[in-house]
C-alpha cells in the first residue's frame, strides 16, 4: 500500500465515517431542509463563536464566498504573497467579483509585516480602489500564528474600518498545538473559512463563519456560483464524524512529523526547515536532485511532491511505523545525490 505524503488531502474516509455519511438524514438544502446541514452548521458556528455559518464543497469556494461577502467591484484586499487566497486560488476574487488584490511578502514567522500593510492602505481618493479587507492565514505552511499578533492585526483593521479574513484550512492543527479553543483562534475575525477536507480527513467541505448578514451574502454568492446542493447531509454527517472523531488525533500528525524531521536531519543534500504542526519542508540544491529522491521513493511505494521544496505532510492515514519506513528510504535515496 502507498505511503502518500503529498497533502493531508489524500486521506481515505473510514468505514466508520461512510457509516455515518450513509445513515445521514437529508433533504434539499437549496430549501433550507436539510437537517445534517443545518446541524452541522449550527454547531461549527458555536465551536467558533460566531452567529452563523454555512457549507460549502471546499476551501477554495469558501475562501472565495468572504472575499465577495466582504468587498465590492473595484474595492481590494491586503494579502500575503504566498497565502492561499492569493496564490493558489486561480484569482477567483479578482476574476469573479472584480476585487483587486494587494499581495504583501510572508515573513520568516507566516506573519505579515503590519507596519508595511498599514502604509498600502489607501486613503480615500478616486485614483484608488477601496480598500475593504484584510486577509490571514493560520496555519501558514505548517506554522501557527501567534494569537497576539492576530489580536495586533484586529487593532489594526478597526483603527482603519477594515474587515479581517482568515483561511483557516487547518486551524485545528493550530488548536491542538496551541491548547487554544477553536473559538479563541476565531474571535479577532470577522470571518473564517475552515476546511474539513484536509487534517479532518473527510472526503469533501469547507464552513464560512461570521455573522449572520455576512452568511447570508455569501449564500447568495454561493448560489450564483452553482454551489447549491441538494442532498449534502451525506457531506455533514462526515464532518460531523470528524468533529467526533478527528481533531484530538491531529497530536499524532504533529509527533510524526517532528519524527520525520528528526530522522531526516543531517541527510547529504537535504536541507531541512524547522518543523511545525504536521508538515515538514525539505530543500535540495537543484530541481534535479528532487526528482531523483522523489523517483526513488515512488518506485518504493512512497508519495512526495516533485519540488525543489519539497513538502511532506503527515495525515490520519500514516502511521509511526510509515514513518520510519520513510526515514530508511530517504537515507538510501541521499546517497544517490
């Protein structure tokens, strides 16, 4: 069987998760009628602290659903180069809702510089657009902001009548490494996106939370976007299952990967970075030498990116005993560089 290190993505859903997706309760969600859906959404809107939520098929979607909730055509958002709803979104914000962003360098920390984002912020004159929002990340490549500068960024955000974004994919792991509540992470936050389909391990979701005027422009949104469904309790009861079942076991991700990278470490032409929660960030000196190591592995039945920065990401389906198995690959796979 396959160690897929690639993303926390690639989990496979239990049979005790399908159990439940398949006893699920439904109805049309378009009508409002879906007693899964509006469980699950009512719950995770309390685990946050906030009036209300609502589900979407992923974070990419719910990302792109506050971003429209929150600013208008030719109005922007201030973001971090290398975060999500910049990068890795397909320009959805700027395609779709005609919103122009305003992308920043990612410290060393995941952090933003907020004296720098202060000084973009622009002031009311007809040359420039509006800016309405600023938009975090937590985790960012594994690593966990500190709540205190999260708390600097809300200071931030209300001396200039902002609203602030956070993409909170895996907050969880942020929870679960800090001992802080869901609702502690949430609260500088006007909204949150939290995906399901990542460190939780199901198969498909992501929940936008904030206040209820808020949710209900992002249901609109979420309509004109085709992301009305029908019968989705299937899609709730798995997150629902995870919430149950899947957010203390994220401790067991964060060890194995501090495992992987302890074994790693001093591996000829591998440069590792610190690790954080569940992922670990290995650098080699050329795209060759990646290739190399990430062909040796796939041809002993174990899954990397195929990157000059090579992430590893540990998830529900990799065990301690993978882990090893995966140091003893790439200490004979170094050996070829």
């Amino acid at each position: 069987m396959l160690i897929d290190l690639r993303s926390d993505t690639v989990t496979q859903p239990s049979a005790a998760m399908r159990a439940a997706m398949a006893a699920a309760p439904v109805g049309d969600d378009v009508f409002g009628d879906d007693p899964s859906i509006n469980a699950l959404q009512q719950r995770v809107a309390a685990l946050a602290g906030k009036p209300a939520a609502l589900i979407a098929a992923s974070g990419t979607q719910t990302n792109l659903l506050a971003l429209l909730s929150h600013c208008q055509r030719g109005e922007e958002y201030l973001v971090g180069q290398e975060y999500h709803t910049y990068r890795y979104e397909a320009g959805g914000a700027a395609v779709l809702g005609g919103i122009v962003p305003q992308p920043f360098e990612v410290e060393a920390d995941g952090t933003l510089d907020l004296a720098r984002v202060e000084k973009r912020i622009k002031p009311d004159d007809p040359h420039f657009p509006i800016t309405r929002l600023l938009a975090l990340e937590n985790t960012h490549t594994g690593r966990v902001i500190p709540q205190a500068y999260m708390l600097q960024a809300r200071k931030l955000v209300d001396k200039h009548g902002l609203k602030l974004h956070l993409d909170g994919a895996r907050i969880f792991n942020a929870a679960v490494a800090t001992g802080l509540s869901l609702q502690e992470l949430c609260a500088p936050f006007d909204s949150i996106s939290i995906c399901f389909s990542k460190g939780l391990g199901t198969p498909i979701g992501s929940v936008l939370v904030g206040s209820k005027a808020f949710i209900g422009r992002a249901h609109r949104w979420r309509k004109m976007l085709g992301g009305g469904m029908r019968q989705a309790g299937i899609i709730a009861a798995a997150m629902d299952y995870a919430l149950d079942h899947q957010v203390a076991r994220l401790a067991d991700d964060h060890t194995n990967a501090a495992r992987l990278h302890q074994g790693l470490q001093g591996l000829s032409g591998l440069t590792l970075e610190p690790q954080h929660t569940n992922m670990v960030y290995i650098n080699y000196a050329n795209l060759g030498d990646a290739l190399k190591v990430s062909d040796y592995l796939r041809e002993h039945g174990v899954l990397v990116s195929r990157a000059q920065r090579q992430r590893l990401v540990t998830h529900l389906n990799i065990s301690s005993t993978d882990i090893e198995r995966v140091i003893e690959l790439y200490t004979a796979a170094s050996k070829l560089l």
